[in-house]
C-alpha cells in the first residue's frame, strides 16, 4: 500500500510512526495517496486518545511545562506524543526544530514520542498535516496527544479546533497583560493555567489567577464546563497532577454529556470544508492557463487599470 509497515506501527513502533509522518508530510501527489489509504486504514484504531492543546506567548515555559506534564503522565503509566509546530522561516523556509532538545528527558523515555514539525506557512503557525499526524499517533497507541503551538496570531485559533482540551499558559503578571490578552482567546481557552508560579513570583500568581478569573466570570460559556484558571511551577513540578486532575474531569464530563463526541464531530466538519478550500486552491493555480495569465492581470491591479474583483473574476472563469 504505502510501504509502511502497519503493524509495526500499531505495535508503537517508532521507526513505522516516523515514517508514515514523513510520508502524511509530503507533498508529492503519489505520496499524498498512499498516505490518505494508510490513514483510511487506520482510521478504526484513531480516536482514543485525550487530544489537549497548549499555546502561551514566547518565554511562558511551554517546552518546561510539557515536558514535566508528560514525564507526571509517563509515571501514571500513560503513552505520550508531542506534536510541536515550529514556525518556518519566511525567508528560506525551514525551521528551528529545537523542541527535543529543550525537552530532553522527556525524549528519552521509551512512553514518549516527540515530532517537531515546522509550519510550512500555515494559517497560525499550525502545521498543515498536525491532524493526521495526531491520527498517526493514536493508532500507534499514544493515550494523550499533545499539540504545541508557536502562540502567536491565529495559532489558538487553529489548535483549538483539533482538540478536546485548549490550555494556554499564562505568566504571573496580573497586570498588562490582563489587559493585553485577546478575548477571543479567553473565550476559546478551557483552562488558563498560570505557569512560574514559584520563588518571589508566588504571590503575584495568587493574584493573577484572582484577576483570570474574574475575566473569565464576565464571559458567557456555554455547554457544562466552565472554565477554570490555576497555577503551577513547571521547573519545580508543583501543580502539574492538578492541572491532569482537571483535564481528567473534564473528559468524564465531556464523554457523560456527549460534548467531546459533538466536539470532534464539528471539527471533522470543519476540517473538511477547509481542505476543500484548500485542494481548490491548488488545483485553482496549478492550471496552465491561470499561471500563464495571472501575472499580467496583477500587473494591472497594481497599475489601477482593473479591480482585483474583475481580475479574480476572470481568472476563475
């Protein structure tokens, strides 16, 4: 089929997972088919898992975080995968790719699957193929899936419609960037979680979580969770088994209710009609008679002689 080795992969093998997100990756056409029938394959053994994102500004300790959240998961006997987007260079393309290496002893645990993926000019930094690299993952038998984003522009917004759980890290700073924080963002999070909460910064994260909270009181949200906002020390790896208790509650609760079926039934609706949009894009501007003619009609828009609707128009027909 696609020169994977499935079983392999089912079993948890790391080389078999590796290789089927390069091939889920790749943007040759011949690849991209084999790996749709891969995952149509696996499709039976995906969706067991906790999918949980977690986003937070530049210098908020998300690879700390994560690393003490998956090594307290690894010891309650859990499997771990790490998906962390890098953002690609809009010069050259590539990408840092740093994230094992901040994470290092999370992975060098056997429980613990890392895989940097740079963003490739994504929406928000998310990268394009984060969601079928996640069902990769699940088939691999990895019980919690955990999505990094770079925390900048629309990132929240793409993470957290791929998962079942949105955590953004906050510092303890009560005051601008109370004032700073986007409220879409608070009104996408399911738990704000205070990180460097610890030393001379203890008090001012009590605080802060007062005044989180407060915000989140004056915000409407619907279905049975309510938001919650709590604090940790991820270097001194205090608060973390209740920031799992949380999400723990919250998936008892979301399965109970029916809202984490819902949840990623919505999000399966919209990842659809984004591909559509997507794939007619492509197919949109890998026409010959579009790419011979799309230079001089955006010529012309920048000289003022056409509208760029009249210009779209006449592209598209």
């Amino acid at each position: 089929m696609s020169g994977i080795d499935i079983a392999g992969l089912r079993a948890g093998q790391r080389r078999a997972l590796a290789k089927a997100i390069t091939l889920v990756e790749s943007s040759r056409a011949e690849h991209r088919a084999a790996a749709q029938e891969l995952l149509e394959a696996l499709l039976p053994h995906t969706g067991r898992s906790i999918r949980v994102g977690i986003s937070g500004i530049p210098g908020v300790g998300k690879s700390t975080f994560i690393e003490a959240f998956g090594m307290h998961l690894i010891a309650a006997g859990h499997r771990v995968a790490v998906l962390a987007v890098d953002p690609s260079s809009p010069v050259a393309g590539g990408s840092i790719l740093g994230d094992k290496t901040r994470m290092e002893t999370l992975s060098r645990e056997d429980a613990a699957f890392i895989r940097p993926s740079p963003s490739q000019g994504a929406l928000g930094g998310v990268a394009h193929k984060t969601r079928e690299t996640m069902l990769l993952c699940e088939a691999a038998g990895y019980d919690v899936v955990i999505v990094e984003t770079v925390g900048v522009g629309q990132s929240e917004y793409e993470v957290a419609s791929m998962v079942d759980f949105f955590l953004v890290l906050m510092l303890p700073n009560a005051g601008d960037e109370l004032q700073g924080i986007k409220r879409g963002i608070m009104e996408l999070a399911d738990a704000l979680v205070i990180n460097k909460a610890d030393g001379e910064s203890l008090g001012l994260a009590n605080r802060t979580r007062q005044h989180y909270q407060n915000a989140m009181n004056l915000l409407a949200h619907g279905g049975f969770w309510v938001p919650r906002v709590t604090t940790c020390s991820a270097a001194e790896r205090r608060g973390i088994d209740e920031v799992w208790a949380m999400i723990g509650e919250y998936r008892r609760g979301a399965e109970a209710s029916g809202e984490l079926a819902a949840r990623r039934a919505r999000q399966n609706g919209e990842w659809l009609r984004k591909l559509i949009s997507e794939l007619l894009e492509q197919r949109f501007r890998a026409d010959p008679r579009v790419r011979a003619e799309l230079p001089q009609l955006e010529a012309r828009v920048v000289r003022g002689e056409i509208t760029p609707y009249a210009a779209a128009m006449r592209l598209l027909g």
